[in-house]
C-alpha cells in the first residue's frame, strides 16, 4: 500500500499547494502534473502568484485590476489577498472585499451561480463599507468597482449565470473614459 504523496508545506508548517492549475485556479489532476507523460496538460498551467507576495496598494491595483480585465479572476484575488495581507492600516480592507468580488468573478466563470452571487454581494457590501470609512486609493474607483458587481450578481440572480456575457465579467477597477 502506497501512502498518499505528503502536502506541501511552508518554512512556518502552511499548507501549500504546488499543484498546476488552469486558469480558473482549479488544481490539474496529479497525473496531469508529470511532464511528458501520459495526459500531460502542462499546456493548461497557468503561472500562480506567489504565496509570499508583498505589494504596495499601486502595485496590487496595477496587476489585479489587469488580471482582472484580462479575464484571470483567479490570479487577481491572489494579488488582492497578498495587498490586504501586506498593507497595514484600515485601507487593507479595501482589497479584502476587492479579493472577495474576483473569487465572486471566478465562481461565475466557473458555472457556480450561488457562489458568484454570494461572494459578489459580500466583496460589494464590504468595499462599499470601507471606502466610506478609509476611503480608496486612487487607483481603484471602489464605487465603480462596487456598483457593477452588484449589478452582475443580481443579473444573476434575475436572469442567470447564463445572461451574463463573458465580457461583463471583465471587471475594471476604473470607470472606463467612455461610460
């Protein structure tokens, strides 16, 4: 009997997950993993942000909002989560709830209407709750930001995950010039 390959770990004992993984972010198959070998799927790996990333709230707005507007949800709320794991003072919770609308974005890609709703509504309510209290860097119009995930969560709701166009769930973190 073959015991189960150990989990990754960090320096601190973490769990990691060094697993390719598409897209999406959903971990390939293990078999998948072997370069060269049968049903190898290396094509599908997409580059991960690093566990340890540390960016300043320009940096994290520069990547994760272009993540985000390239259709990479997934890669986005990892640059989020490390701004709002990185950044100190109460402006961290600005990219918590922006972490939190990507993840919504990524479950409605990912066919998961409920979870896209959800995580939507919950990114939405929290950026929204803190800009009013912190405010927003300048390079994230929170609002806007806000505003349309509220909107795709309730076309969701509404109409299903099927109504909404892939290019709706291209989320800028700016108003476009032209809107």
């Amino acid at each position: 009997m073959t015991a189960p390959p150990s989990r990754d770990r960090d320096s601190a004992g973490r769990a990691r997950n060094a697993r390719p993984r598409d897209g999406l972010g959903r971990p390939l198959p293990r078999s998948d993993t072997a370069p060269g070998g049968p049903g190898d799927e290396s094509a599908d790996d997409v580059p991960r942000i690093p566990d340890d990333l540390v960016v300043t709230p320009s940096q994290a707005a520069e990547l994760g909002g272009r993540l985000l507007a390239e259709g990479r949800p997934f890669h986005a709320h990892e640059v989020f989560e490390a701004a709002w794991k990185s950044i100190p003072g109460p402006s961290r919770e600005l990219w918590r709830g922006l972490a939190q609308i990507a993840v919504g974005i990524t479950h409605a890609r990912r066919g998961n209407a409920r979870g896209a709703v959800s995580l939507l509504r919950r990114g939405a309510a929290h950026v929204t709750e803190v800009t009013e209290l912190a405010g927003s860097p300048s390079e994230v119009d929170a609002g806007f930001v806000a505003a349309r995930a509220t909107e795709i969560a309730d076309q969701i709701e509404r109409d299903g995950l099927a109504s909404v166009a892939d290019a709706a769930l291209l989320l800028p973190l700016r108003r476009p010039p032209d809107e």
